[in-house]
C-alpha cells in the first residue's frame, strides 16, 4: 500500500488539535484508515452484500432545473430514495435514515474507488443512508465505479453536459432527498467513525443546521500532504474548546476557511437559510457558504477529524493555485467578512490581523513556484500587490522581487 500512516497533533494554524483530549486517537484513526485500505485499494467491498441489492435498474430523465441557474436536464441511474424524509429531522439518524450522501466527481474515477471504500467502511452509520454520484461529464467512466458497490445501493446521475465544480455543488444539493447533506467530493475520504462523530455533535434541535469536523489534507495515494517542523501532519483548525459544542462566530477563525467539504454536514433548513454555492466563486464558494452559516450562531461543531480533503497536481484547487485566481477569491472573501463585522457593529480589529494570514498563504504559494513555474511564479506575485497596504510585508515583498531579478524562479 502506497498510503503511509502519520501522527496528527497539530492543526494548519499553529493550535493543537483536540479530540477529546487524547491527540493520539488521531493518529490512530489515521493508522486505522490506511489499514482498512479505504484509499487506494481496487477492488470492490469484500464480504456478502448488507443490504438488498437494487435490481431493478432505473434509468430516466430528471429535472435538475435550479431557482438561480438554469441547469441542463440529467440522466439518472440506481434510485434515490425520498421515502425517509422528515423535514424537522434533529440529526441523521442511528443508521443515516435523514442522510443523504452526494458525491459531485468530474475525471477522477480511480480516486472515486477509494471514495465509496470509505463509505463502506462506515458500517451500520450509514446503512440506510442515501448516496449518490453526481457526474459532471467526465470521460474516465465514473459509472463502472459505481457498479463496484452494489451493497451500499448508489445512485448515480451524469449531467447533459459540463457545468464546472459550483454548479455541479448546487445540483447536488438539489439532488438530495434527505433533509441532512454531506457533500463529499469524488477524491475525498472520510475516516472511520465519521458519521458517528458528526451525529455525536448534533443536539437534535431543530435549531442546529450544521456540523463542521476537521480533515486532514491527503495526495493522490491517500498520505498526509502538510507537515510541520517537526513532522507532524497538519489538519483543518481547531473549532471550539470542547471535544464538540455550539459554534461561537469570530471573524478571525474566518480569516482563512477553517473547514473543508469532508468535514461538513449541512440540512436543507440551512440552505434555506442562507442560500446555495454562490457561483461568482470558483475557489471559495464553499468557504463563502460555510462562513454564512456560521453567522448565523446555529452551526454545531466536532473536534474530531471526520474526512481527508485531497490536494494534488492536475485537481481543481492546484489550477486556479497555478492562475491566482484562488487568491483573487481570498481578498473577495475577506472584504465580505469585514464587511459583516462593520455592519453588526463589531469591536474593531485591525486590517493586518484579519487579512495577516491569508498574506502568508499567497506569499508560501508564491514562493512554491519560484523555481518549477515561471508563468505562475508571476501571477502569484502580482496579486500579492493587491493586498491592502498595512498587510503586505515588505520584506517578504522585497525577496520575491530579488528572486524574479536573479532568475531564481526559472
């Protein structure tokens, strides 16, 4: 197995990552998850099907028209299931009765395998789950993936035609039957115990209309991408002081996107809420999403690592890390959530403090590309310069400029 198993005690931002204390059960989920063979295996779910078989295929036209955007009509096939839908559903139930899990994928089929493992990999917690992938046109043959997994029952659905990563997101949503959504992407994971982990955080109000957990950011073989000094793999930022609670909204735990889709669970009542992905977004519609969610003080949260987000070369993320337009989204963002605060009427926090942070990542992704790609190279550094002035760092400012005069970025 090319997957390799790491230690996990530190979060992305410095602070110590908690699970109830014991920073060692993260390690060992991780060992646990790499040991089930959840990420890179290829082949199907050993063992006899739990659940029935759904032999009588359907395949018809649905309507994935949508309030804001027209979308294309979709084929569908498996079933989705609306039969379990209580609207006023507190939590997903023992066996994910009110969840529906939607899967949007587009070109990566053998990640997809190592996908739906995980998902078979949860056992009972989702045994009566919905799950479905939601094709974006891609041309590796997500749906012979698909067919794999008889006994977890997907349904599968593939758009008319391309609609990019926010629109394929808004369908999912509307896709959904359940009152509850997970939206996990056709290249994430989640790790052993999620769904208990998440439905452990809900306080079956019909007020809570949303969990966020932590992930851990893995590569395309399913090992832990970031590390700190000393070798510690890091994960998504601390949420709240216990091992789960309530979601107190600080604007500066929003100052970079402190969750990722695999450690999110959301109902439509938050949808309806809020609103969907706003597609004016390419990068940061989710961090967009969730951060208006958590405006609303009706967010609940999970110190445990419920999912692993994966970034590698060629995916999404790394595209638009390659044109800066990920850091063009940064700025949007930022500007709204200071924009938030002055309008509520928010004690004063100071520009650097809340677009600090953000700086750095844009000045580390810069520096990425200084030696591998030219043309990136600069397109990371011109944007550096649209930072608001009291944020930017000189010094740093001057070393890049230094490295583009010397050639040390060819």
């Amino acid at each position: 197995m090319k997957g390799s198993a790491v230690r996990v005690r530190a979060s992305a931002w410095g602070k110590r990552s908690t699970n109830g204390g014991n920073v060692d059960v993260l390690g060992r989920e991780l060992v646990e998850l790499v040991a089930l063979g959840v990420l890179l295996a290829d082949r199907p779910p050993d063992g006899p099907n739990t659940r029935a078989l759904e032999r009588d295929v359907v395949a018809q036209r649905i309507n994935c028209e949508d309030a804001d955007t027209q979308l294309p009509l979709c084929w569908m096939s498996g079933r989705i299931d609306s039969t379990l839908n209580p609207v006023g559903a507190g939590d997903i139930g023992a066996r994910g009765e009110h969840l529906s899990v939607v899967i949007p994928t587009y070109n990566c089929a053998p990640l997809l395998r190592g996908t739906l493992r995980s998902l078979a990999a949860q056992g009972d917690a989702i045994g009566e789950a919905e799950i479905v992938v939601v094709d974006d046109c891609s041309s590796d043959q997500p749906e012979s993936v698909v067919a794999e997994f008889g006994n977890l029952r997907v349904g599968f659905v593939r758009h008319e035609r391309n609609m990019g990563p926010c629109e394929n997101f808004r369908a999912c949503v509307q896709l959904a039957s359940r009152p509850w959504i997970h939206l996990l992407h056709g290249d994430d994971v989640v790790l052993p115990q999620a769904y208990a982990s998440l439905r452990e955080a809900q306080p079956g109000d019909s007020e809570t209309f949303a969990v966020f957990g932590r992930a851990v950011y893995i590569d395309e073989n399913g090992s832990a991408t970031l590390f700190d000094a000393d070798g510690n793999a890091f994960v998504t930022q601390s949420l709240g002081p216990n091992p789960t609670g309530r979601l107190v909204y600080d604007p500066l735990d929003w100052r970079v996107c402190p969750v990722q889709f695999a450690g999110v669970l959301f109902s439509k009542r938050a949808i309806d809420a809020v609103g969907t992905f706003d597609c004016r977004f390419r990068h940061a519609q989710d961090w967009n999403l969730w951060w208006r969610m958590a405006t609303t003080g009706r967010v609940a949260y999970t110190n445990a690592v419920v999912g692993g987000y994966r970034v590698f070369e060629g995916n999404h993320t790394s595209t638009l890390r390659r044109t800066a337009q990920n850091v063009d989204e940064y700025l949007v963002q930022l500007r709204l959530v200071e924009k938030y605060h002055r309008d509520v009427g928010g004690s004063n926090i100071s520009r650097r403090d809340l677009y600090g942070p953000s700086f750095w990542m844009a000045h580390q992704q810069c520096l990425e590309f200084a030696r591998s790609d030219k043309r990136a190279f600069w397109a990371n550094l011109r944007r550096l310069y649209r930072w608001p002035r009291e944020c930017r760092n000189w010094r740093v400012m001057a070393g890049l400029c230094m490295a583009a005069a010397t050639g040390r970025h060819a």
